[in-house]
C-alpha cells in the first residue's frame, strides 16, 4: 500500500473520532472541521515519519496544540462596529446539551484535560506529555474541572424550574 493510500484509510477509519475531540476542545463544530482539517494537512506532509509510530496520538497532540494556537491568535482580534450574524437556535437540542454547555464553560486548559482524560481515556501522564506540562498540573486542574462541572451541573435543574 503507498503512503497515500495508507494516509486515506487512516483518515477514513479515525475521522469521527478526532472530529468528536475536536468539537469538544473547540465547542464548535464548524470550528472543530476546520481544525482537523488543518492538522490533517500538516500530518500527511509528515505521514511517512508519523506512520511508523502512533499517528492517532501525535493527531491528538496536534488539535490540542492547534485548538491552543486559535484561541491565541484570536484573543489579538480587532473587534469591529456591526454585530456578527444572528445564529438560530438548535430546535432539537442534544439531551446532553446540559453537560456540553457547562464543558465550554471551563477554562481552555481544564477543557482539555477533561477532554482527554474522559473521552479519550488517556492517563494522567499522557495528558501531562500531550499538553506538556506536569502531571501535578493535570490532577490539579481536572480535580478543579470536575468540582465546578459537578456544581454547574448540580445548579442547572434548580434553575430550570424557576
């Protein structure tokens, strides 16, 4: 099998995988599309190197980095005198709309962590590695995520019925 070949069926095969990560690091999926989209690209200039290893892992690596770099780039944003356009509502929102919204909450490093360490099931020290920081800062910060996601969650039915 080339390369190319061997690049398509690992897009085919991990394609909803890491879109599904990518919509939770970015909270949006059109953003979400456009980041893998652009890490796709950056991996198959290194496919041949990347293949050998773990290509999932180092795709993981590349949308948390990449996610991280948007969020950058766009807080030096110029802000201009008309409003963006009005979105519509989704009128058949996710039963997990609830857990969504108190996720995107979360602070962008406590999000990711989260998102690595629940849905994709990676320990401690492969978060800490992929985010390059301590492993420390990984139980420190998903302990503070998972305290304030548990009472954002805890308040939401309280004000739902008022």
């Amino acid at each position: 099998m080339s390369d190319t070949e061997d690049y398509a069926a690992f897009v085919a095969a991990a394609w909803n995988r890491h879109f599904r990560t990518a919509v939770l690091l970015t909270g949006d999926p059109h953003r979400a599309e456009e980041l893998l989209q652009d890490c796709l690209v950056r991996l198959y200039v290194r496919w041949r190197r990347v293949a050998s290893g773990d290509p999932d892992a180092y795709l993981r690596r590349m949308l948390a980095n990449g996610n991280v770099s948007w969020w950058r780039r766009r807080r030096r944003e110029t802000l201009t005198d008309r409003p963006p356009e009005a979105t519509t509502a989704d009128p058949a929102a996710a039963p997990d709309d609830e857990l969504r919204r108190a996720l995107l909450a979360l602070p962008r490093q406590q999000r990711a962590i989260v998102v690595l360490r629940h849905y994709e099931d990676l320990t401690e020290r492969a978060v800490a590695d992929l985010l390059g920081c301590s492993v420390g800062t990984v139980k420190n910060q998903h302990h503070r995520a998972m305290k304030r996601l548990r009472e954002t969650l805890s308040r939401a039915p309280e004000e739902a019925t008022r």
